[in-house]
C-alpha cells in the first residue's frame, strides 16, 4: 500500500511547488493624451497571464478603464519583486 502512495504524494509535492498556482505581477508603461501624461505602474496579473502578451491583454482593458493606454509589459515576476519596484511605481503600485 505505502508503495504505491509514493507516486501520489511525489506528484501532489510536485503540483504545490509548481509557478502555476504562484502569484505573478508586472511592470508596465503607459500614457494618457490630451495633456499628455505617462505613468509606470505595476499590477498583479491573473495565472493564465503570466507572460508578456497575456499580460498585455489582461492589463489593457484594466487600463482603459481608468482612461490610459498600454504602452509596453516591461518585465513579468513573482512576490520577490515588489518590494523593489514600489517606490518607482508611486500611487500605480497595484492600482491597476
């Protein structure tokens, strides 16, 4: 009995250390016209949008609603990268 629990708990172990259930976040840059505003931003993205293109399609629609435009994902990380970047981003530190 115990031999075949192994091969469960091995893969259970395996799926909880997995990035798929890992928080991912990303730095962005983005603008406004009339008058012409930029900000960089950072914002906590879905798991299914853990890359530059899912990113941009999960951020921009957020973006727009809040009357700005993407203009680039300048990098995708985990939790271990807030801290430096918080200060940088200012009141668009997750606020979008």
């Amino acid at each position: 009995m115990k031999a075949t629990l192994l091969p469960l708990a091995f893969g259970l172990a395996l799926a909880a250390a997995s990035p798929a259930g890992a928080a991912c976040y990303t730095d962005y840059k983005a603008k406004q016209d009339n008058p012409l505003q930029l900000h960089y931003g950072v914002a906590e993205l879905p798991d299914n949008a853990c890359s530059p293109q899912a990113a941009a399609r999960a951020l921009a629609p957020r973006l727009a609603r809040g009357g700005w435009t993407l203009l680039n994902i300048l990098s995708i990380f985990g939790p271990e990268g807030l801290d430096q970047r918080k200060a940088s981003a200012g009141q668009y530190f997750l606020r979008y």
